[in-house]
C-alpha cells in the first residue's frame, strides 16, 4: 500500500476536521431548536444553562462529547472523573446538547447528585409511592439519565441507599446514565460502596478521566 505525503496527510487532516465541523454546527443547530421545543429540558439549573449557552471551550469537546454520548445511548455507564474545574461540567452539558439533537430522546435532563436525591426521597414520601415504584417512573421517563456532581452530598446511609437503589435500576433497564463526580477511582469505590461498583462494572462502565487543564485561573490542574 502506497504511503500519504505528508501534504497528502495534511489535506486528509484538514478534509476530516472540516466534516467535524460541519457535523458539530449541524447538530448544534439541531440542538438549539429543539432545547426550545423540550419544557421539560428547561428545567435545567440556572447553572448547567449558563454552560451550555458558552458553548464549545475546547476544539475536540464536541467530539469528545458525541463519543460519550454514543456510549450512553448503546444502554452504558459512563463515569466522567477529574478534579474540580476540570471541565467536567462543561462536557457533560456538551453531551446534553448533543442528546437534544437525538429524536429518539424525548427527555433531556441533567441532574445535581444530592437533587436527584431528594427528589425521589420527596415525591416518595409526599405521594406516599413505594420508592421503588417512583424510581421506575423516573427511569422510564429518562432513557439517558446524566448525573453531576455526584460527590456533592450528604453521604448518609439513606442517600446511600437511593443512589444504589437508582444505579441498580438503570443497570436492570440497560438504560444509558452519565455521572461526573471531583473523585480519582479509588475514591470513587470508597464513595459508592463495593456493591454500587460493581453493578457498575457488570454494566459495561466506560471510564473517562479528565486529563486537559483547567478553565479556573485559580485551580490550574493537569491530570497525568
């Protein structure tokens, strides 16, 4: 087989980033439209809205984020782990509105760990609704759950016991979820407990770890 020049390389390169291009324009586009046309995606934090209208921060975030995404639909876990203002965030609403371009979704949310939490904790005792029973309507209503900021919460035993009780029904549904979380793997493990980790791994878990530097002045991270 005839080897590329290197200036034959580079047209190959530039042909393939200019189709990136293009494809991230046509599905923000895509996405933009129908973040509008989705009420229940306006329920987004005010927080998660101010990233996604930033747009993209680096040049491979939309493909990095199509990469997940991918993952998640095919009914994965995708465990997203750095240190904090690592960009984690920014990656996951990347990934939302990616999904907002998808017309096999009719439910985009992203979700705080602790609101997750106790949203099923409050609907279950406010409904007087088994919690088993308001955590299959939640599933069934998201076929991609996404999950941030896994680690801000009390890590008491009830939330402990919700959180398994969540995993365990997406893994059981092979339902796509996304979580972020400022932990390395061990912490991870020690986080959610040997039992959560491994209904985990049994669910075909992609792991990414966060290796670009920070977009925070003050924290400046770069993960090895």
């Amino acid at each position: 087989m005839r080897q590329m020049t290197a200036e034959q390389a580079n047209r190959a390169r530039e042909a393939r980033a200019a189709k990136d291009q293009i494809d991230r324009q046509t599905a923000q586009s895509l996405a933009a439209q129908r973040v509008e046309s989705k009420r229940q995606y306006a329920c987004i934090s005010p927080r998660h809205k101010a990233v996604l209208e930033g747009g993209l921060k680096w040049p491979d975030q939309g493909a990095l984020a199509r990469a997940v995404l991918k993952a998640a639909l095919a009914g994965r876990c995708v465990v997203l782990l750095g240190e904090r203002g690592i960009g984690k965030t920014q990656l996951l609403t990347q990934v939302a509105w990616e999904a907002c371009a998808e017309p096999s979704l009719s439910m985009v949310r992203m979700w705080e760990g602790a609101e997750i939490i106790e949203h099923i904790s409050t609907k279950a005792f406010g409904e007087r609704t088994p919690r088993a029973t308001v955590i299959d309507q939640l599933c069934k209503m998201q076929s991609l759950m996404l999950i941030d900021d896994l680690h801000r919460r009390r890590h008491t035993p009830e939330e402990m016991l919700i959180l398994g009780e969540l995993l365990n029904a997406r893994y059981q549904m092979k339902a796509g979820t996304i979580i972020a979380a400022n932990y390395t793997p061990d912490a991870l493990v020690e986080s959610l407990g040997a039992d959560v980790m491994s209904r985990i791994g049994e669910w075909g878990e992609v792991f990414v770890m966060a290796r670009w530097e920070s977009r925070r002045p003050q924290v400046k991270i770069n993960l090895v």
